[in-house]
C-alpha cells in the first residue's frame, strides 16, 4: 500500500478515529489505526471493540498509488500532527515508511487481518439531524450516567429512544439524573442504552454545521444491538449494553414545591465555582444552600483547608424557607447543561430531590438528591 496525502487531512482523519480507541488495551492491535486504501479514497478506523469509528478521506483529496491496508500505531498520529505539506505513507514488508519533505520515519506495523471487524448495520430505521442539535440533546443528559459503571453496569450508559414524534436521552447514577427530549419526524424506532462515554466522544468529532443520520441497527426479531451516526466525514458504532434500564419516569416528573426559586444563572456559577474550590476537598463536595425571599446563601468548607460563603439576591421567590445540603460537583453539572440565564430550583421538601429546570427549555429536567446532615 502507498498513498500520499495532505498531513493536516490525515491528522484529522486520524484524531477522529482515535477518540474509539482506549487508553490501555490488551491486545496490541487495538492500539492501531486500521487505514484502508481504495479506490474511493482512504479510510481510517480505530476501535475498541465495542466503539468503532470510522473516519474518511475521499478520492479527489489522496492520491493512492498502491491500494491495501496497514494497521498503524496510535503514535503515529503524534507523528503526523508533526508534519507539514503532503505526506508518502508506504508499507515495505513489516514496516511503514512516512516520508515527509526531508523527514523520513519507519515505524513497525501489526497484521492488519488482526483488526476487528467494522460492524454490519442495518441503517433502515434512522433519522436525520443536524451536529449541533444532536450534540446539544447529548450535552444535556449525559453528564448525569456513572461512567464506571461500578454498582450497575447498565448506569455506565444513557438511555436513547426516538418515539411518537421525540427523541430523547436519560441518564442517572441514582444520585442524580438528566432526561431532555426534542421533536423529530422520525417514527417509533425504539431505543438502546448507549454507553455515556462512547457518547461523549461522538460529541467531540461532530461539527454544528454537519448534516447527521442517526438511527438503531437491528436484528430480525426487533432488538437493537448496534446505535450509529453518519455524516460525511466519519461513521460512529457503538454495540448497546444489555440489560434493563431504570424506570425514571416518575422521577422525572417536576412535583409541586414548597419553595421554588430563580436566579441568574451567571451569578449562580459563579458563587459556586468559587465555593467549589473548598468544597471539592470535602469527600463529598458538599455544600449547604439556604434560601429566603431575599437571599439564596452558599456555604462550603474544605476538610483542611477552611470555609467560604457567598451569598445572591433571587430573581423570584415562592413558598417557603429552605436549606439544603448537596453534591456541589452534581449541582454544577446539572447547571452547566442548560441553555437559559436563569436557573429555576424546585424544592419538593426536607430531604426530597432537587430539580434544576432551564428557563427556555420546558422538556429538559435535572434532579440531584440531597445530602442528610445535621447542617440543615
């Protein structure tokens, strides 16, 4: 196989790949790039068996002087990142000589028959967006799953379902959860559990400006084993995880409170980031939140290092007063998914859930649960 090809379309082709593969793996072949060398172009594709992305660059913008494939070492695309102009990549018996300008570096290589299948889809039951509103629905929930997944396997992902006329995601780690929903044209397709951090990735390689299909690919009796996006750059596969997700229906659900309260956003953040750089020495993060008419008070101690307070005037007030204590780390995450500048806090009672509701956004809900302590 030889090809030549602009280092900066590579190197893109290549950091979009990468974001499949892991950060240690057991097999040396997944520490590789599969590049496939065609008539219709290039294609890059890394994995890590249960993630595949597959990256593209097209005929008019690589000349292929030797089609064949190559597994080539992650580090490679450090290697490219370095280059300039076009690059020559040619595989001469176990190795691959990448020639740039006077640069010349041979690097070993794996059998490339070693490289895990792309999976086989079927794309019949999709729909079609765009990058930033998928990426925008994503952003929204998934920051709310376990990403180890140590107490359930199945919180490790969020769950995606597109039916009657939404698509939707939700996530929890049974301390919080994030659900949104946005509308689509798209029929009943069903849904999966999607690992969150196969999902965090996807955000990374989408573009605002792309034109996204995304869709479940099933087997004969209905049951969905493989989600994907598409675009024309790159197509993502993720195989779902098994198992029956939580109901978090009710949960989700925004009850009636005894206290509700808005604030500016803006200001909300910024007394919590300040807080939070105590707070975040505490095992827990905790903060304590007490509310009146008037006031919205944030307190936060670290275990050696002292305390600190800072205090907001609401925007509106209704009900009674209340205090608090919570995640500081949760309640800012649930904070920072949302579009609006206000911020509504929902307070159902003593030891209830929090719900932390966007302004401009009424199919969104976030919910934290409190801490008990002796504080409030």
């Amino acid at each position: 196989m030889k090809i030549v090809v602009d280092s900066e379309l590579l190197a893109e082709a290549l950091e979009d790949a990468s974001k499949a593969i892991a950060s240690k793996n057991i097999m040396p072949i997944l520490d590789c790039f599969l590049i496939e060398a065609g008539a219709d172009g290039v294609k890059v594709t890394g994995t890590d068996t249960r993630t595949t992305i597959q990256s593209y660059i097209f005929s008019e913008h690589v000349q292929v002087e030797s089609p064949g494939q190559i597994a080539l070492p992650k580090l490679s695309l450090e290697v490219i990142k370095k280059l300039n102009g076009d690059v020559s990549i040619e595989k001469k018996g176990n190795n691959v000589i990448i020639i740039s300008r006077k640069k010349e570096i041979d690097m070993g290589v794996i059998d490339p028959e070693e490289f895990p299948r792309v999976p086989d889809i079927d794309d019949s039951e999709l729909l079609e967006t765009t990058g930033k509103e998928l990426k925008r629905l994503f952003r929204k929930a998934t920051y709310a799953a376990d990403p180890t997944g140590k107490n359930a396997s199945i919180l490790a992902g969020a769950h995606v379902y597109i039916n009657e006329g939404v698509i939707g995601i939700e996530a929890t780690d049974r301390h919080r959860l994030a659900k949104t929903e946005q509308d689509t044209d798209a029929g009943n397709l069903g849904g999966a559990v999607i690992e969150a951090k196969a999902l965090g990735e996807l955000q990374k390689i989408i573009l605002d400006k792309d034109n996204l299909e995304f869709g479940f690919s099933k087997t004969s009796t209905g049951e969905v084993v493989h989600v994907f996006a598409r675009t024309d750059r790159f197509t993502f596969y993720s195989r779902v995880l098994e198992g029956a997700y939580p109901d978090v229906g009710r949960m989700s659900i925004v009850p009636t409170g005894i206290t509700e309260v808005s604030v500016d956003k803006r200001e909300l953040m910024s007394c919590l980031d300040l807080i939070y750089t105590l707070a975040k020495e505490d095992k827990h993060n905790q903060i304590v939140i007490n509310i009146t008419e008037n006031e919205v008070s944030i307190r936060g101690k670290g275990r050696e290092t002292g305390k600190a307070n800072e205090s907001i005037v609401p925007v509106s007030f209704k009900g009674e007063n209340f205090a608090v204590a919570l995640n500081s780390k949760y309640f800012m995450d649930a904070i920072k998914a949302l579009d609006g500048d206000k911020v509504k806090l929902v307070f159902a009672g003593k030891l209830k859930a929090i719900y932390i509701l966007d302004d401009i956004d009424e199919k969104s809900v976030h919910v934290v649960q409190p801490y008990r302590t002796e504080e409030v």
